[in-house]
C-alpha cells in the first residue's frame, strides 16, 4: 500500500499544477478497448499507467482492492487463488478493472449482478483540485460521486483504487446450448433462464435470422465423465463462436459441454468473437483451421486491438454495442436484418443499475430516462461498414437514431456520433453539471468530450496536395493493415503523441 499512496500523491499534484493553470488534461492509462481513434500529448495527460496491482485479496469480506489498470486475466488469476471470483469479467483478458467501471461493462453474468460497475464497493478519486477522496454507495457524502463516476468515462476524477466484490470460484463451467430458430425463441430462452438462480452465465449468438444458440453456464467443481470437455486458449482450440455454431448443428437439441473456468471467462479472446475472421477477408487469406492456427499469435485482442488502432481501420469497423428493453428489441433485430443482414449478433441480458440498488441512485450510463424492463438485452453489432467515410457515419447515426426509437441506450466505448444536442437529450445534463461543479471538475473535458467521434476528416475545404495524397495512398489496399500489422507486431506505445 505504500507504493500505492506514493504514486497516488504523485497523481494528485500532478492534477493540482492543471488546477492551478485551468488547464484541461486527459487520464493516461496505457492502453484502451474503446474503438474510438484516440492521441495522447505528452504535456497534457495524468498518467496512471503505473497503477496495475491487485493490492489485496479478503477472504472474509469476499473482497478485492485493485488499482485501476489491472487487466482481467490478471485479475481472475489473482483471486482464483483463493477460491474467489469477480461476480463479473468482462470477455477480453485486457480490459481492466478502471475501464470497466469508468467506462460500461458486462458479460454473461450481467443478467444477475449488472453492469461491472455494480460489483464495486467503494473507490478512491483524486478529484480535479488534487484533493484525494474514498467514495463508496454506503457515505451519504460521496455516495452520489461514486454512482456519478460509474460510466463517466474519468469526467469527474481520476479513480485510482477500486474495492471489488467477489464470489465462490469454481474450477468448471457447465454450458448448456439450446438452439434456436428466431429472435423471439432467443427472447423468450433468456428470460426462462434469467429466473433460474442456479445458472450462473447466459449469452447467446445469433448466426442469421432463422439460426442462433442461447448459452447458460453454471460454475461447477467437477462434471460427469462422458460430457465433452473443450478449452478454448490453445492455438489448436477452435474459436468460440465457431465450436457454438458446430455444436448446434450437430445436435438436435440442447448440449453440453464442460469447460475450464479461464478458458470458459476469455472464450472471445481468440477471434475477438468474429472481428478476426474480418481480418482473413481483409487480406484475401484463406479461413480454414491450419491458417488459424497458423496465425493465431495475431488473433488475440492485445494484437487485434494494436492493429485495429495503428492501421485507421476503426474508420471502416462497425462497432456497437446496444440495449434494449425485451419489448423492443425484436424491432431493432428486424430492422438490422432488412437494413445491414449483418451476423452474427451477439446476445447479452443486462440487468440495470437501478434495479440492482436497493436505494435507486443514478448512473450516467443508464440515462435520464426511466427504463421500461428490468432487464436489457444488450445487441452487439460488429462488422464491416461502407468503405465511404460519409456514408459509414451516415449508417451509425441512422442506427443510433433507431436505438432512440426503439426505447434503447449504446455503449459510450464504441462509436459516437450523437450531436451534443441530441446527446444531452439522452444523458442528464443538469444532474452531471451540478455534479462536475461540486467536485471541482468543470475544468476537466465532458463525457461528450470524451466520446464524440472527430468528424473533421469530412470536411476537406482547403486540404493540402501533400495531405490529399497522403490520404489516397493510405487508402491503397492493403498499405493501412499491412501497417498495423506490423506496428501491432512490434508492440510499444501507440497512443501518445510522439
């Protein structure tokens, strides 16, 4: 802890000399899961890549005390050591523990604890004067700061610890296909499954519009002797989305298969569920399992996130996270279906903060709106868009514009392209200023700030001869992936400015 309070007093008077100059800074963390383009300059970042260590794991309290950059895998290793579990971990071994809270989680559990955000006890904040504050749900002083920061995106502090809660470990997953036929059986497994308190995980993916799986797990110590047993990490295992899809089509009803916890926690990892399969299309490779198997160093997302990033083709990667109450969400599938035909969809039931509380508190990601369900079924839509730049931004908004029709909310790590008008008409304007006033925050960017994508590469007026050829050369195929490749395979630093 020691080490912790140094660097957190380097923080903090980092953060006072930006306060003394009114000056705005952004919170460097080292790395990042948003698909948003994003540069770091040297002169004007709080860096807190340093922070990256389980501090303690409690087992009589069922807690952990983690700083922010600690990434899943490191996390679930840390605490399965004691027969201990975060309630919820985030698919990707890189995500971390920071992001997750700042910035909207979940997965397969989400339909019983929530959000990643709903597992934190209490957190630590260097405020935006430098001033070092622990706020948690149960201090009627901080409680708004703390459910004010879950999903802010670090627009009120900088979190710099996180109290987690934990639950029972076990080495195994049972998980349980039911193959379905339409969106309205995905539907109407989900919400059977969600009643049953034994079941412990349910997602599901839809392959097309008449094919997909629903998936529950249940956390188990052993499993019986003649049910097939699959890992997922090896370079010879299959990636995740594909062995679903064998196994449905090879059984004419439910299945099961026993799975290691690990294996069971990252099965998206390898592949990025099916964004790896874009990047065999990308290059004209063959998709087949010697060539997976063969290039299963650049299929994992630490690789596919470097590349995704260095080579600009987050401009041309649909990337969007959605959720929507049970009533709406078949209208929004339909309208994916006729509009993009675009699969597979991944399926995740959330449950909302506010029906989590037991004293309802507010949380920016759950807007200003009361929610109609108790429940969220969270849509991910992953692939590619139009190669045109103006047409590709058009698409995201047309989707966005449905999300609001349809009673829904997005995820802020992905693309966004609300205008702050119509932003501000979904998230609690009044609520988040009055917040950012009494935490010294104003001088600190917003979370629009943060989330907006920059449309400037629309308008061209004025461009220069050098920089229009710049930019039809980067176009060229393959120059842009065959850089990210490459700077994905060397590795460094690709967020801060040089």
């Amino acid at each position: 802890m020691e080490s912790h309070k140094e660097t957190v007093a380097h923080i903090s008077a980092r953060v006072r000399q930006f306060y003394a100059r009114k000056e705005s800074f952004r919170i460097y963390h080292g790395s990042t899961l948003s698909t948003r383009d994003t540069i770091y300059e040297q002169d004007k970042i709080v860096d807190i890549s340093k922070l990256a260590s389980v501090l303690k794991v409690d087992t009589a309290t069922k807690t952990a005390l983690v700083e922010p950059n600690v990434p899943m895998d490191n996390l679930a290793h840390c605490t399965t050591q004691y027969g201990l579990l975060p309630p919820v971990v985030m698919e990707f071994p890189n995500i971390t523990v920071g992001g997750g809270f700042a910035g909207t989680a979940g997965e397969s559990s989400s339909f019983k604890y929530g959000l990643f955000d709903c597992t934190i006890n209490r957190i630590e904040v260097v405020l935006a004067n430098g001033d070092i504050v622990n706020a948690s749900a149960s201090d009627p002083e901080t409680s708004d700061l703390f459910y004010a920061s879950a999903g802010s995106c670090g627009t009120l502090g900088v979190v710099t610890l996180l109290e987690i809660q934990l639950i029972e470990s076990k080495p195994w997953v049972e998980l349980t296909y039911y193959p379905i036929e339409s969106m309205s059986e995905a539907t109407a497994k989900i919400k059977e499954a969600a009643t049953d308190p034994s079941i412990n995980y349910i997602d599901g993916i839809l392959f097309a519009r008449d094919q997909g799986v629903i998936m529950t797990g249940r956390l188990t110590d052993s499993y019986p002797s003649d049910m097939p047993v699959q890992s997922f990490r090896r370079a010879r295992d299959p990636w995740f989305y594909l062995h679903a899809r064998d196994v449905i089509t090879k059984s004419k009803g439910p299945a099961k298969v026993a799975i290691p916890l690990t294996d069971y926690l990252f099965r998206y990892d390898r592949g990025v569920f099916w964004g790896g399969a874009h990047a065999f299309k990308y290059f004209m490779a063959p998709f087949n399992r010697v060539t997976r198997f063969l290039l299963d160093p650049f299929m994992r997302i630490r690789v596919v996130n470097h590349a995704f990033h260095t080579s600009g083709l987050s401009k041309q990667i649909l990337v969007q996270d959605l959720g929507f109450p049970y009533s709406t969400v078949e209208k929004f599938v339909e309208y994916l279906d006729k509009r993009l035909g675009m699969y597979p969809l991944w399926l995740c039931p959330v449950r909302p903060t506010q029906y989590l509380r037991k004293q309802p508190r507010k949380a920016f990601a759950m807007g200003k709106d009361p929610l109609p369900d108790d429940m969220l079924l969270n849509i991910g839509v992953w692939g590619m868009g139009p190669s045109d730049y103006g047409k590709f931004v058009a698409l995201n908004r047309e989707i966005e514009h449905k999300v609001r029709e349809f009673q829904g909310l997005k995820c802020l790590y992905a693309h966004t392209y609300y205008t702050e008008d119509e932003f501000w008409t979904i998230y609690d304007r009044k609520w988040y200023d009055e917040l950012r006033t009494k935490y010294h925050a104003n001088s600190l960017p917003t979370v629009y700030d943060k989330v907006k994508v920059d449309l400037s590469s629309l308008q061209r007026e004025g461009e220069s001869w050098g920089a229009w050829m710049y930019r039809k050369a980067w176009d060229v195929w393959p120059i842009s992936g065959v850089y990210g490749v490459v700077r994905a395979a060397i590795g460094g630093d690709y967020l801060l400015a040089k």
